[in-house]
C-alpha cells in the first residue's frame, strides 16, 4: 500500500523500539499524523511484526461513538486477554467484571475518583504480569476519541513500564483536543516516549508510489501529486482509478476522501461540507456560520483539512472530490443547507447572483426578498450569455411571485431567455403572454416583443389582437410603438397600422430614440424603413455601426433582427465584402461553434443558427457555393424545424438554392420535399424560399412550375406594397421562365421593368441580350460583365462571361475562348458543376486542345520576369503589391504588363487567361 511508502524511518524506529522491549525496557511511541496519512496502517504493520517476533497483540480503535462509554478502550485491550488462563496467570473473566464495576461508578463528568486508581493498579499488575511471560504490544488508533478513565488507564500503566516488556503505540492526529491537552501534558514527561510524526508523501515520493501502483506511466495531463496532495489514502484510491478508468472516480477518489472525512471529527466534515455547498469563492466567517461552529472550531477544522491534504488552501483539489461530499449529502439536507447559504449570503449583501445559485439548487423561492434576486441574478446571466442559468432563475422567481402583473413580467423576461436556445420551448409561454397582454399586464417594450415572437410562429391574428390593446394604451407619439409600426410596414405589411411611415432614417429627428426607447428596436426601424424606400441616406454606413454595436445588446429581443436586416442593406448594396467580414465573425454573437460560458450552449442556439443562416446567404450572394451548403445545413442543424418557424424558410430556402447551383438536385429536391408553415408564404422568409422552388424547378426544365412561384413572388410583394424594396429579383427571374417558354415578348417587358429600376441591372442586361438579336448583344452583355463583377457576384460573373463566349464565338474565336476559359475557372472555383459542365461542352465545340495550344503559344513568349508578374497579377495582386513580392517598381510592374497584353493580344488585366498559372507551370 502507498501508506507505507515513504515509512521506512518510522518503521525502523518501532522495530528499534521492539527490541528495547524484548530487552527489558519499556517503550511509549506516539504516532502523530493528519487523516489518511498512514498511522492506521503502520500500526497494522508494527502488529504484524511483533505477532512473528512472539509479542501478543492488545488492540483497540476508538471511534466517537464509544466516547462516552467509560473504559471502552480499556476493555477492548483487555479482550487481548480473554484466552485460558495458565497456571499463575490472572483470569481474563475476572479482568472484565472488573471493569464493569469500575464503568459502572465512573462518574459522567470523566473525573477518575479515588477508587479508580486500584482499578488502573490491578489492571496494570494484570498486564504486567502477562509481559513478564511474554512481550504485549498494546496498540490505540484514533486516541482523540478515547473515553477518559481509559486515558487515565494508560497514564498509570505508562508510569509502571520501567523493564517490562511491553511497548505502548498510541496513534491520533498531529493537532490535540483541548479534553486531550492533560493527557497528552503527562504522557510526554515519560522518559519512555518517542514521537514519530507522519505527513503527506512529497512530490518524489507520489512518483515512486504511482509507478508502484499503477505500473504505467499516468497520463500527463493528470497531475496524481496534485490530485491526492500527496495523501497515502487518497493516492492509493487515485492509483486504482487510474488503472480503471484513467482519472479520479466518484466510487474511488470520492469514497476515499469522504472515508478522510468522516474518521475526523463532526467538525470537520461539518467544515467540508460547508465548503461543497459554498463553493471555491466562500469566505472564512461565511463556512463556520453555515456550518454552525465557532470561527476557532472551523478554523481548527480548515486546518486539519489542509494538514491532510484533502484540501488546498481551504479549497477541493478536484471536481470529483466536491461531488462526493455533496452526493454523500441526503436530499433534504442539501436542500436545507443551500437555503441557509441563501439567507446567510443575502444578509451579508453578496452579490445575486451567488444567492440564486443557492435558491436554485434548493428549489426555494419562498422567502420574500428571493424572486428579486432571482430576477437581478438572471438579468446579469443573459449578459454573461448563459441563457440557460437565467431560465432556470426566471422559472424559480416565476413560482414564487404571488402578484399576477410581476408574474407576467418575469414570464415574459423567461420566455425571452428560453428563446435563446430553444424557440419551440419557449412557445409554451405565448399563450399566457397574450392572455396578460390583452389584461393589460404586460409593458409596452414586453408586448412589442411578444409580438415579433407571434409572428415568428405564424399567429397572426393574436399578434394583431395584442397590437391592437397596446395601440390602445400607448400614446401614439410613443418611440417603441412608432418604430414597431414602421418595421411592420417592411416585415409584416398586412399588420402595419399606415404603411406610409416617415422615412426615419432622413429625419434628424429620429437620429436616436426617444427618451427610455429600445435603441435596437429603433435601429431595426431605420433599417427597415431604408428597405422598404431603397433610400439611401447613409444606410450602408448605418448599417455597419449597428454590427458594430451589437456587443453592447447582447440579449435584446430585437438583436436577431437588426443583425440581419443589416446585412440586407449591405447585400442590396453590393457590400458583400462587409456583410461577409461580419458575417465570418459576428461580434456580441460567440464563436460559430456556439460554445457558451461554462458549456451551457449547446443543442439549440437561436442566434448562433440564424448568423449561420446569414453567413449561407453571403456565400451564396458571392458565388461561394461549398460555404453557402455548409453554413445552411449548419443553421438548420442548430435548431428544430419547430423552433425555426415561419423563419425555417430563410436558411431552407438559401440551401435549395446553393444545392440547385452546386448540382446536388436530390438534396434540394429532399428539402423541398419538407413540411413547412402555411403562413410561411405570408413572411418574407416565405418569399425567400419560394424564389429558391422557383429556381430549383427552372433547373430541372420545369418552366411553368418556375414561372408560377416566381409571379406568386412578384403578386405578393406588389400586395404588401414593398415592391419598391424589392426583397427578391423576381421580375428577372420571371423572364428567364418566359424565355424558357418561348414568350419573349412577356420575357422583354418584365426585363424592361426590372431597368427601370435601381438593383438588378447586371442579370436584367444578360437576359435582355439573350432576348434580342445577335447583334445588340455584345454591348450590353459588356455592361452586364462589369456590373457583375462591382457586384462580386460570381455566379452571375461566369454566366455572362459564358454568354460572351458565344457572342464572340461568331467572329474571334480566340476571344470567346479567352472568355470561355475565364467563365470556366469561375464556375469551377464556385462549385458550379451544372455551369462548368455546360461550359466544358461548349468549349470542345470551340475546340478546347486549340484553345489550349492558342494560350501556350503566347505564354511561352514571355521572359521570365514577365511570367512572374503575370502570374500574380491573374491571382488579383495589384500592382503595388506585385512590385512588393518582386522587389521592383510599380513603374516596372506596368512595363511588364504593357508587353504582356501585347503579346497574349489583350487591352486589359481581366482579359488575363484564368488558367495562365497552369501554362506557366507547364512551360516553366
């Protein structure tokens, strides 16, 4: 065992003393250690030895609960003697009655009268006597539980030791009792005494022991001096644990050190106890209190505890070790001991949140103070973006409010954090909500979010009956209610009380709410509003502060909405390099794996699900087709299709669009096939995904079914008057149908419609070249191309470059090839396969090993420098930064490209062959 480990002096000592007794000289040794430090163990040992060295063995082993019992000690000694009795020998029998006479007179204050002292003389003459025909050693484990007359018994045989054979081990803790103090006073005037002190095993000396026990290298990372601090009982359970299961177990470790705990005294396992519910952050006066001791008793105990190395500095050197303490706790008497902490903290003033974690765990909300701070703790919780910690204070504060108006107010604050992770548990609460909204017990900023929340699941009409009573109470210059009307108008036109707003957003009134109003509702006003009119007026640069802003509302009910109607207006800017720098890492939002502050996110998360949502629709906007699938599988994947609600339409509808540009047909085609919300089709997420069908069944040559979502798109913008907005192109894609259809004429008016316009022109000119004679089409298909690439759309970029192809193909086939190649490296680069296939076909009939030789041919008339500088100006280097990479001049850079045009026959840096690396490779 580790207990004997580092013992070897110790050991040898106890052997020198059992031959100073074999030699007639009678020894007292005193074992001095912390719990679990190994005196049990070596008494065992020293009694091994002795029995094989002709000693008989009088032991006992006090415990508490004999403590009270007079000459329990005595007699448990004096069992050792209960054999036949040889000729001369003292009957045993008679040692016991006896004592039973003298238990019987001792008095209850432990006193020893005056006829205990012929007791203690006959019992020692008895012992004696027996050491003159053999050597005894008399062993007492655990002495600070030892009965008094007992203690008085071994004083007085002590004093008599002289030449007799007989050594006396007595082994308890290094720390005395103050009812010790006297004993152990006298013991230590007995010249025959020797103290041999234990202590935790060193650094070194865990080592050696570990590789005894385990007979493997641990695992690093586990830290066994650490762990067990060195304790014998703690590393021997350690040891087999981490033979078993490779770390410390509740049913090793954990049932080690409660063993640690209970052979101590009632206060130090008060003591730990105190410690487990508390927690690391407990103070010393908080522990005694709870713990109900003096401060000099649980500072005694703390001690102890530390001395041993249960503890490390007053804390628990491992989780486990908590737990135990904790689980070895009845129910009742947890949940006792963790309203106590409560009340204790709470008049000392601490903070709430460390007094709701222990109205939490003892499932106690009835004092009166207690759903206040539960209120205030799950208010800092949410800030810290632990949503779940602020449920679960917010349910507890909820049950113990008596008052119907505070109730409402905290449900609607627990629905709001419930929302957080999983929308489909929190839609449990909506239909109370209502109820105390129409009651008239719900605030404005409450109702106003109840309502976004009604929306989401599709219940329109209980979100207009709630509208309606908070129209009623507020006054109509209310900011909040102002702001939720001009966002209705954008979001969910038919709900909207007058959908011709004031554009807010060129009001300098409006530059900020009003006094006591949501800054982020009034955000998503701004944004909507700028929507809905396509104004300018500083949108985009409005829109970038509100991402900016987002980690100062970190759990506003409105900051999903904001966040994405900002990135809209950066989409409909053709900023995708902002909304995708924001997008790659929203601020205020976590990482994209969601993982909260101790490990609560997890499963459902509202927002991480729908950045992801966005950050597909970016990927997708740009041409990135493997991140749009990724990142929409990712947002559907966080949360249910019950918590999406009518918004599932919103990232499903992004993924049937990417899966239909990538090729995967079947997958969009399975999506498709899934049960959504019939009041998704009166949302704009609806829209969303009706766009996506409508492309989806365009790609599988079903040109009617397109054409009648993509009008069903166009009929319901016109209904809910946002045709001005324009949330999706479809007029556009209508065309593409009607040209699909053959019906150009339908094809040419909704392309001139969509002209007449401000967004949409770069597809709009591709399909109207498509739509008019071979002749006009160059032009405009050149305009198409540059539109396309401000843009940074490169799906649309490698369809008219693929368009121009064809145009050029006519007259200057090395200019459609050029152009073929180029739409090619975009397509293949985006994950187009559908595009790429269709391009590679009409490559071969321009003849792709001609293209190929065309492109060698003027490759392998550039000098070395000049490939340099061509091969990185095709990668998109400018030229200062090529001049960089190159260490020359920018001056030189435009040189080279000068002559490069010339030779490879181009004007410009885009007409670069896409593949020019490749050539270089080759011929380099």
């Amino acid at each position: 065992m580790v207990a004997l480990v580092e013992r070897d002096e110790q050991t040898r000592q106890l052997d020198a003393l059992m031959e100073d007794c074999l030699a007639r000289r009678g020894r007292v040794a005193l074992l001095e250690g912390p719990i679990g430090t190994g005196r049990t163990a070596l008494l065992r040992g020293v009694a091994e030895r002795a029995e094989q060295s002709g000693f008989r063995c009088l032991r006992a082993s006090c415990s508490p609960a004999e403590q009270a019992l007079p000459y329990g000690v005595a007699g448990q000694l004096l069992r050792g003697l209960l054999r036949p009795e040889g000729p001369g020998e003292t009957p045993g029998h008679a040692l016991c009655e006896l004592l039973d006479r003298a238990a019987a007179e001792a008095p209850g204050d432990g006193s020893a009268p005056a006829e205990s002292a012929r007791t203690h003389h006959e019992l020692a003459l008895a012992l004696l006597g027996t050491a003159e025909r053999e050597p005894l050693l008399v062993t007492v484990d655990d002495l600070r539980h030892a009965d008094v007359p007992s203690l008085h018994f071994l004083l007085h045989l002590v004093r008599r030791l002289g030449s007799a054979r007989v050594l006396v081990v007595l082994a308890d803790e290094a720390a005395p009792r103050p009812r010790h103090l006297a004993f152990l006073a006298e013991l230590s005037r007995s010249p025959e005494l020797h103290r041999l002190p234990l202590g935790p095993l060193s650094r070194a000396g865990t080592a050696r022991a570990a590789a005894e026990l385990i007979g493997a290298p641990p695992d690093p990372r586990l830290d066994l001096h650490a762990v067990s601090g060195g304790n014998p009982l703690l590393l021997d359970a350690l040891a087999e644990d981490v033979r078993v299961a490779g770390g410390p177990r509740a049913q090793g470790y954990g049932l080690a050190l409660l063993s640690c705990l209970h052979r101590g005294d009632p206060a130090t396992l008060a003591v730990a106890r105190a410690l487990a519910i508390m927690g690391a952050e407990a103070e010393p006066a908080e522990l005694w209190r709870l713990a109900s001791l003096t401060a000099e008793e649980a500072d005694r105990a703390l001690g102890a505890l530390n001395a041993a190395e249960v503890l490390d500095r007053g804390r628990f050197r491992h989780p486990v070790a908590r737990t135990a303490v904790l689980d070895d706790l009845a129910p009742a008497e947890r949940s006792e001991l963790h309203r106590r902490a409560a009340r204790l903290l709470h008049e000392r003033g601490v903070p709430a949140a460390r007094v709701a974690r222990h109205l939490a765990e003892a499932d106690h909300a009835q004092e009166p103070w207690a759903p206040a701070v539960l209120r205030e703790a799950a208010e800092h919780a949410l800030l810290d973006d632990r949503a779940e910690t602020a449920s679960r204070f917010l349910r507890l504060a909820h049950r113990g409010l008596s008052d119907e108006g505070e109730r409402a107010g905290v449900r609607a604050r627990l629905a709001a954090a419930e929302w957080q992770t999983a929308p489909s548990s929190a839609a449990r609460h909506l239909a109370p909500l209502v109820t105390a909204a129409l009651g008239g017990r719900l605030g404005l900023p409450d109702g106003l979010a109840l309502v976004n929340r009604l929306l989401w699941f599709g219940r329109g009409g209980e979100a207009l009956r709630v509208l309606d009573r908070l129209r009623a109470d507020a006054r109509p210059e209310n900011g909040d209610l102002r702001d939720a009307e001009v966002w209705l108008a954008y979001a969910h036109p038919p709900l909207a009380r007058d959908r011709r707003t004031p554009v807010l957003a060129a009001d300098r009134r409006f530059a900020v709410p009003a006094p006591g109003g949501d800054p982020q509702l009034h955000a998503v006003a701004i944004l909507a509003d700028g929507l809905t009119r396509r104004r300018g007026n500083g949108l985009v640069d409005r829109a970038g502060q509100v991402l900016r802003d987002l980690p100062l509302h970190p759990r506003n009910p409105w900051t999903v909405e904001v966040a994405l109607l900002a990135v809209q207006v950066l989409l409909r800017a053709d900023r995708l390099d902002l909304a995708a720098a924001w997008c790659e890492d929203p601020p205020g939002v976590g990482d994209k794996q969601g993982e909260k502050q101790g490990g609560e996110r997890g499963g459902e998360d509202t927002r991480a699900a729908f950045f992801a949502a966005a950050r597909a629709e970016v990927a997708l906007r740009a041409g990135d087709l493997p991140t749009a699938l990724r990142e929409s599988r990712e947002a559907l994947a966080r949360l249910s299709a019950r918590s999406w609600g009518v918004a599932i339409g919103y990232p499903l509808g992004t993924l049937v669009l990417a899966a239909t540009r990538a090729g995967e047909y079947d997958e969009a085609a399975r999506c498709l096939a899934l049960s959504v919300p019939e009041q998704m089709y009166q949302s704009r997420h609806g829209l969303h995904y009706l766009y996506a069908r409508g492309h989806h069944h365009l790609a599988a040559g079903h040109a009617h079914a397109a054409l009648a979502d993509f009008l069903s798109c166009g009929e319901l913008i016109r209904g809910w008057g946002l045709d001005t907005a324009g949330p999706v192109p479809w007029r556009t894609d209508a065309a593409e149908a009607w040209l699909r259809l053959g019906n150009r004429d339908q094809a040419r008016r909704l392309i001139r419609e969509q002209l007449s316009r401000t967004d949409g022109r770069g597809p709009a000119l591709r399909l109207l070249a498509a739509a008019s004679p071979v002749g006009r089409r160059l032009p405009l298909l050149t305009e198409a191309v540059d539109l396309a690439e401000a843009s940074g759309d490169r799906f649309e970029q490698a369809r008219v470059l693929a368009d121009l192809s064809r145009v050029h193909a006519a007259g200057n086939r090395r200019r459609a090839r050029l152009l073929l190649r180029q739409a090619l490296h975009v397509a293949n680069m985006c994950g187009m396969r559908p595009l790429a296939q269709e391009l590679l076909s009409v490559q071969d009939d321009l003849g792709g090993a001609e293209a190929m030789a065309d492109g060698l041919e003027g490759i392998a008339s550039l000098t070395d420098s000049e490939r340099r500088v061509a091969s990185l100006a095709v990668l998109g280097n400018t030229n200062r930064e090529i001049a960089a990479k190159l260490y020359i001049t920018p001056s030189t850079v435009e040189q080279h490209l000068t002559r490069i045009y010339r030779k490879l026959g181009i004007r410009r840096r885009k007409e670069l062959p896409a593949d020019l690396w490749a050539g270089l490779r080759k011929t380099g």
